[in-house]
C-alpha cells in the first residue's frame, strides 16, 4: 500500500511518545516496522529502548551506503496539540516539526526507492533521540551499524547543518556545613557555592543575546534536600546543558573543574564530540545541488545549536548532517511544518538518492 505523508504524518502525532511513555513509543514504532513486511526489520533494545533498522537484505550490510536516520520521540506538549490541525499550508502538532512529518517522509522515500538503487540503504528509527541517543543509535552503532553517510531529518529549512555543537551534561555536587539559620557565619551555605560557581562560569560563557556560534550554558536544574527555613543547607547539587563549538572538546570538562571549590564534586553524564562534515564532501556538495536545483534558492551549509544522532556515527569513520523541510515553533504551542515543504523535502530525498551510483 502507498505511504501517504500527510496521514502517516498525522497518525504519528496522535501518539503521545513523550521520552517516558514507552507504550507509547513501542506503539509508533511497531506501527512503522509494519510498513515493511517484505524488508528485513532489525530489532533493537538497549535497557529497555528500542530501535529498529531497516534494510532490502537477508544480512545487514557490513556498511551502508547511505541511512536515512529519524526519531519518533519528542519534546512533550500540552494535550491539544497531539491532535494534528492543518491551517493553509501548515501542520501544527507536537512533533510536526521535531520530527514526525519528517519522519513520515524517510519512511516513504525509502520504501519507494530502496529496491531501484544499487547500493546499501538504510532506515533508522530511534526512540531516544531527545535524550541523547544513548540507547538507539549510539547502541546500533556499537552493534555493529557503520555508514558512509548519513542524513539526520531534523527541520533545518532546506539548509544543510553539516556541523553541530557538542554536548556536555554534567551535575555538580556541592558540599558545605551545616548551622541554624540565625547564624549563618558558622556553617558554610552549599547554594551560595552554587551561586558563585554559576556566576564564574557565566561570566566565562555568558549567555548570549542572539543565535551566534558560541560555547552555551543551560543551567537546568538547582536543587538540595534542605526542607528548613531555619537551617544553612550544606550539599546542593547543579544540573547543566552545556553546548560547545568544536574546538573546545578536549578543554571544556577541565575549564569547569578549574572554577570549582576543592569540597565539590561532579559527574559526567556525556560528553559528545561535536558533528562535523567537511563542506568538500560529495555527499555534502550533491545533496547541496540538488536541494538549490528542486527549491530554486541556494542551499546553504551552517552549524546547528543543537545535536542530532548523526553525531554518533562520527567516532565510528561515518560523515552526516542534519536536513530537513520548512517549519517554525519548535517546543512551543504552535510548532509546525510546511506541506508543501514535506512534497518538496521528498523530492530532494529521491533525487538524492537515486542519484547515489
């Protein structure tokens, strides 16, 4: 049966597969390995997350090609918008953006073409894509997953995002000394060490105004298991995002134990080496071609803020990028795509494709 974008599109949106549902996400993903019955769907499960890779062979590829990489987890949203509405030209929904419809569009692309071409292709669809990817991709790849090129679908516009930041998630432990609240000066406040820490490391990444190609600081989370009004809390604990341009990989860890007090501690939750893909690739120059011949609009190459999974496949030999179709409002109550984006989006996808010799 023909894959319909738009109502492959709307069928995933419906299925709330927020990062902790894994009902959930089981369900969207079983609902799309059923697309295949007459491929070879590879099975997947790292502590409990599941994956799939699919493929037109017996035997998985020693190295494919080409893969097609995508996610059916997303960033949660309020409880409307997992019901899909179209206005116009746009499809609003969670995950219409980040990336379902995109998605929807690698699982028709490659279901239309993966018996003309000559060469190993892939499908990768993960469910833990918003967490790191740990579990999907990292895991495939440690089984043995390799790939010349790959191509992550998040939404970049019909850019082509051929490098990324890299992703440090760290929590920090602070250790103070208890006293009574009335007299502060005998014990030693573990938040004040948090506040003078975060202000240190601010002042060193400050936040910055506007979008720009610079190392970033999220502080996520502050917390300690104080409960008193009345008493100095002495161990409070920091949670932080930190997105670093390449060239601060080997220095980033050790730049932020340099600010902190001899009491604290820390540890490293990841520390992902940034995506990059020279601009010369072929992959890179043909897929920038023929985006710029089908939209009519020169396509250009930037660095993305965020990460995608293609990352992974960077310490294994692989190159990727991020591409993917026109959309606006990610995470927020009015995140959406383009239709005719996606009609597009499909367009270069096949060409790209069936281009590959």
């Amino acid at each position: 049966m023909p894959i319909d974008i738009m109502q492959l599109s709307q069928a995933l949106i419906r299925v709330k597969t927020d990062p902790d549902k894994s009902g959930e996400l089981a369900t969207a993903l079983d609902y799309l390995a059923g697309l295949f019955p007459h491929l070879t769907v590879e099975q997947f499960t790292n502590e409990g997350v599941r994956s799939i890779l699919v493929y037109a062979a017996p035997q998985r590829p020693e190295l494919f090609k080409i893969i097609l990489n995508g996610h059916v987890d997303v960033i949660p949203g309020k409880d409307f918008q997992y019901i899909p509405r179209i206005d116009g030209d746009k499809l609003y929904g969670v995950g219409a953006l980040d990336m379902k419809a995109n998605l929807a569009v690698l699982v028709k692309v490659f279901a239309e073409v993966v018996h003309e071409v000559r060469y190993p292709l892939g499908l990768q669809i993960v469910t833990d894509e918003e967490l790191g990817g740990f579990h999907g991709t990292k895991y495939q790849i440690t089984q043995g997953v390799r790939a010349d090129f790959v191509i992550a679908g998040e939404t970049t516009n019909f850019a082509i995002a051929h490098q990324a930041k890299g992703i440090l998630w760290i929590k920090v432990q602070f250790q103070g000394e208890t006293a009574h609240g009335a007299y502060p000066w005998r014990g030693d406040n573990a938040l004040i060490q948090v506040h003078t820490f975060i202000a240190q490391l601010l002042q060193k990444h400050p936040t910055p105004t506007q979008q720009t190609w610079m190392t970033t600081v999220n502080v996520a989370r502050i917390e300690t298991p104080n409960l008193s009004f009345n008493k100095v809390p002495d161990c409070a604990e920091v949670w932080l995002d930190i997105r670093f341009v390449p060239s601060e990989y080997a220095t980033i860890v050790t730049d932020i134990i340099a600010l902190l007090p001899e009491s604290a501690t820390y540890t490293v939750l990841a520390h992902e080496a940034a995506l990059y893909t020279a601009p010369d690739n072929p992959y890179v120059q043909r897929l920038q071609q023929i985006t710029t011949t089908v939209t009519g609009q020169q396509c250009e190459l930037y660095g993305a803020q965020g990460s995608s999974d293609a990352r992974h496949y960077m310490a294994v030999g692989g190159a990727g990028v991020e591409f993917g179709p026109l959309g606006g409002g990610i995470a927020s109550d009015a995140e959406w795509t383009s239709i005719t984006g996606l009609a597009t989006y499909a367009m270069i996808l096949r060409e790209f494709l069936l281009q590959q010799k």
